[in-house]
C-alpha cells in the first residue's frame, strides 16, 4: 500500500473508533488491518495452503 493511502486508510481507522477509546484499540485495529493486508498478499502470490491440506497435516478432522 503506498504511503498516502495508509495515511488515509489510519485516518478512517481513527474515525470509526468510539471516542472511549484506548491506544491498544488503535493498535488493535491497526495490527488487524495489517495482518489482513498481508494474507491477501499472500493470497496473490499464491503462497497459501488449502485448509483441507493444513487439516491433512495436522491430523484435524474435516
């Protein structure tokens, strides 16, 4: 994401957030946000695991 639109992108974060709110919901939210942008990259890049495959690996049911 380029700079100007994570300028714009933390300043809605700030918005949506209730005014009681703490600097751990901020970071919160940010760090939420931040994971997210990185799945989907890696979404993109196609580095992801099938969840049936994880499942395999792991010894979970389906």
């Amino acid at each position: 994401m380029q700079t100007e639109s994570i300028k714009k992108e933390a300043y809605r974060l700030l918005d949506k957030l209730p005014d009681q709110a703490t600097w751990d919901d901020l970071m919160d939210r940010i760090y939420v946000r931040q994971t997210i942008e990185a799945g989907i990259k890696d979404s993109d890049a196609g580095e992801t695991v099938d969840v049936h495959e994880v499942r395999k690996r792991f010894g979970l049911k389906e």
